[in-house]
C-alpha cells in the first residue's frame, strides 16, 4: 500500500481480546455506547486506561489516509447519480486514474462502506483503487438524509433509520451509473467491508447482469438467491469474527450447491474490519495480504 503515516502507538496496544469483541457488538448496535464503555472500565487492564482502549479502539481518521485527494496520479470528485427505485438521488466520491479517457477507459470498481456512511477510511479505498489503476466510485448511503455527518456515532444512527432495500437499489444504480459512463469498460468489480460486504455479496446476487466480479470483506451472506450469483466471488474473513463467520458454513455449502466460483480466505489471529487502518483491529501485514488478493483478482476478471 501508500501508508505515510506510522500507527506503532495505536495499533500495537496490547487490547484483551474481549475489548474488540465488545467494540464490534457497539460498532453493530448490539450495545450503546454507555454499556460499551462501562464494560471497558470494568476490564481493569494492568497498565491500560479505559481511555486508551476505547481511544485505540474507536476510529481516528487522520490514520486513514494512505493515497492523498492530491496525489497526481487520480482525480478525485464527488458525483451524483439518479436511484428512481431507491432514494431518488445518490451521490458519491469518484476518483479516476489521471490516464483514463473516453479513448482509453478503464475497468470500474464499485466501493461498499461500512453501516456508518462514507468516511475518510472508505474514501482512501476509493484512491487506492484509482491508484491502482480502475475507476472507483464509492457511494454514500446517507446521501438523502444530507450524507455522512463526520462522526461515526451519528452516522451509526442514521443508517440505521433507512431501508435496506432502498440502500442496496442506491448502490444497484450506482453500479448501473459505472457500466454505461464513458470512462468505464464493460467490466465492474465491487468491494465492501462489514455491511458494505453483505451489500457486495448481495450485488452479486441481485444484478448478476452487472457485477462481473465481487469481494466482500467480513460481510454476511445476500438475502437474493444465492445460486442467481454469476460473478466470481473472493471473501475475506477474519479468524476472530465470530458473528460474520456463523454465517459461513452455510453460505459455503450454497455456493457449491450452485457452483459458484468462489475463493475464501480466513486470516489468522484477526479481528473483524482488520483493514480499517483508522483503529486497533488493523492488522498491517494482514490487510497487505488481503488487499494485493484483492487487486489481483480484479486484474484478472476485469481486464
């Protein structure tokens, strides 16, 4: 990757694995964030504060940023898109590789946030695509409600207040938008962490017209049927996630059941959003290894 910045002191705090399995029940809504925090002062860590173990824990942005808005090899926007099915108006960060022209497009790679909006985090994803070499475009699913409010707590709660359907047809006519813009090939990919993973998964499966080929990191299985996928699928689990990996087994079986062409990968002794590099569950080496899969796979079922 592009890292320019060093998170030794954030990333390498020695956290009880109860600690980020609590985060990830308040990063879902399963807890508040009172209940979150009373938890960790209770934890009584030797050496560890309770605020330095949620601030490691709870995203700081200014981490995230591994491919600048001004690195000269992309241009980066922010474009609108129409969603008749879904909520009327999407919009999203466009981020283009400063080569691509209407003469020489190039693939698409549709981008998948987490159930908070589109941070700073996803964002850098988006540039990290186009400094790769695709047209990336990630949307924002709070758009209609004025978009991601810079705070993730916020965010949380806003996302929650919208449909899930509407949700995924904004993202279905962003995908629609990718194929048919004249710096794009015929060929999209898609991408999504956490939420965003069972929006990719669920792309997969709901506009198998579309979407030629999919990776979804730590998200849960699409709620169209399984055996409409057509795309070929490349999943990222982390070992400690055992939420997102209950669900596995059985996806797994219904993938093969419709002879999906699939390649899953479970990282050792990681946490779910291992690739977020915003917070403590980032694990560098990990998420290296899972991202130049990732590109990898594009170039191959893009090209």
């Amino acid at each position: 990757m592009y890292s320019n910045h060093d998170s030794k002191s954030r990333h390498d705090i020695n956290i009880p694995q109860e600690a980020f399995d609590w985060y990830d029940e308040y990063a879902h809504g399963d807890i508040d964030r009172r209940t979150f925090l009373k938890r960790l002062a209770a934890l009584g860590v030797a050496g560890l504060s309770m605020s330095a173990i949620s601030g490691a824990l709870i995203p700081n942005y200014a981490l995230a940023e591994q491919v600048s808005f001004n690195d000269a090899d992309i241009k980066a926007s922010y474009v609108e898109f129409d969603s008749p099915e879904g909520y009327g108006k999407g919009r999203g960060y466009w981020v283009v590789p400063t080569g691509v022209s209407v003469d020489k497009p190039a693939p698409a790679v549709l981008v998948a946030h987490e159930n908070r909006g589109l941070n700073p985090y996803i964002e850098d994803v988006a540039r990290r695509l186009a400094k790769a070499g695709f047209v990336a475009f990630a949307p924002d699913a709070l758009y209609s409600l004025g978009g991601y409010p810079g705070n993730d707590d916020a965010g949380r709660a806003m996302q929650k207040t919208l449909e899930r359907s509407k949700i995924e047809a904004d993202f279905s006519a962003a995908a629609q938008m990718l194929t048919q813009h004249q710096l794009t090939t015929d060929k999209l990919g898609m991408v999504g962490f956490c939420f965003g993973g069972y929006l990719t998964n669920q792309l997969a499966a709901m506009r198998p017209d579309l979407i030629d080929a999919a990776a979804p990191f730590y998200g849960t299985p699409p709620q169209s049927p399984i055996a409409d996928i057509r795309a070929p699928l490349q999943l990222h689990f982390a070992e400690l996630d055992k939420r997102v990996n209950g669900y596995w087994p059985d996806y797994e079986a219904a993938l093969i059941a419709a002879k999906v062409d699939y390649s899953a990968f479970v990282y050792p002794g990681v946490n779910h959003g291992f690739h977020n590099d915003s917070t403590a569950r980032y694990d560098a080496k990990t998420a290296e290894l899972a991202w130049q899969r990732t590109l990898s796979f594009f170039q191959q079922h893009l090209s």
